[in-house]
C-alpha cells in the first residue's frame, strides 16, 4: 500500500467540506430550538447514519466499479468533474449544493423527529455529492487501498466533528445570513479547486502516468 499523505490532507478538507459538519451545526440549532433536550439523541443519530453511508461507500465503491467494468480513471475523473461542478454552484450562490440538499434540507419542520435521517443525514449531510466525493477519492489512485485508506480517514474525521459543530459552536455562535454564505462561497472554491485536482488524478490513471 502507497499512502500519499498529501492526498489524505485533501481528502480531509474536501470531505469536511462537503459535509460541513461546522456550519450545518447552526441550521441543527434553529431547527432543534423547541426541543433543546433532544439534540444529543439526535446528533447521535445524524453521525451514525454519516458515517455508515460514507464508509460503505468508501470501502465497496471502488469494488463496485470494478464489478461494473467501469474505469477507475474515467470514473476519477467525470467524479471530480462533478465535485468541482458542486463547488462552483456553493461558489455562485452562497448555500449548499442541490446534491447536499440545498435550501430546501434546511426548512424548519414542525419536529424535527421525523426529519432526523431524512432530510437532514441524507442527502444535507451524506448526500450524492459527498458519496461521490468519497467513492472518488478511494479510486484516485493505481494503488488497490491508498485512496481508499485516505477516504476512510477523511470520513472519520468528518464524523468527529459532526458533535463538535452541532453541539458545541452552535450554541454558542451566533453567524449572520451573509457571514455563512460568505463561508460557503469560499468552501465552494476550495470544493472547486479539489475536484479538478481529482480529475487530473483520474486522467494519470486513466492513462498510467
């Protein structure tokens, strides 16, 4: 196994980008203001559901590829294609993409009960984007576990911090409206600029160089 610590530091930052277990954390705290005591159950939930859908993805998506005869390369590529498409719609207009859910994952419920797994964990947290994110991570490399390994890691990470954001700083910060699109513009540029570094690394593969 080759594990390229750069590509674990990108993989970190793309999948907590694209997560964004911080800020998501201030629409948990506007959605959960009526049931304050319910929040750690419901973090608990949230952070389960993440974390099974992204390391299941992690670590069968590459298989699956290659169950499907689908090249790693190709795939690396059109996948960051994506990835960089979702960045630049965040960089356009300030919220999260239509493939993490959008405006409408954020739309206050009578309860937030019945909205705990569904819209919230998936698709606003562990969304298409974010699966594609992870699945093409772990193909971005020749090697059969190094991009695979990263993801996991990457994932991870992001699951740890899923309490932080959604119990601790948004009870205790207050962001405004233009602050937090202000936030996700620019997570929307580093979102932007990953994806094409995986479509370059998709294009190496693709071509064994």
């Amino acid at each position: 196994m080759n594990l390229s610590w750069e590509l674990v530091v990108q993989a970190i930052v793309a999948v907590v980008i694209i997560t964004d277990p911080i800020t998501r954390g201030f629409f948990f705290a506007a959605l959960t203001k009526d049931e304050p005591q319910n929040r750690v159950k419901y973090v608990r939930s949230i952070a389960i559901t993440v974390a099974v859908v992204l390391f299941v993805a992690a670590l069968v998506g590459r298989q699956l590829l290659d169950i499907m005869g689908i090249n790693l390369g190709a795939f690396g590529f059109v996948g960051g294609l994506i990835v960089a498409a979702m960045g630049l719609e965040m960089l356009a207009g300030g919220e999260p993409s239509r493939a993490q859910g959008g405006k409408e994952a954020h739309e206050e419920p009578e309860s937030f009960e019945g909205s705990v797994i569904v819209p919230y964990a998936i698709p606003f947290v562990a969304g298409p984007g974010a699966i594609t994110m992870v699945i093409t991570i772990s193909s971005s490399t020749g090697d059969a576990w190094g991009g695979t390994i990263a993801a996991l890691i990457a994932v991870a990470v992001a699951v740890a911090l899923l309490p932080v954001g959604h119990l601790l700083i948004a009870n205790r910060l207050k962001l405004s409206d233009r602050t937090m699109s202000i936030a996700t513009r620019f997570g929307g540029l580093i979102i932007a600029t990953i994806g094409a570094q995986l479509m370059l690394n998709g294009l190496r593969t693709f071509y064994g160089f």
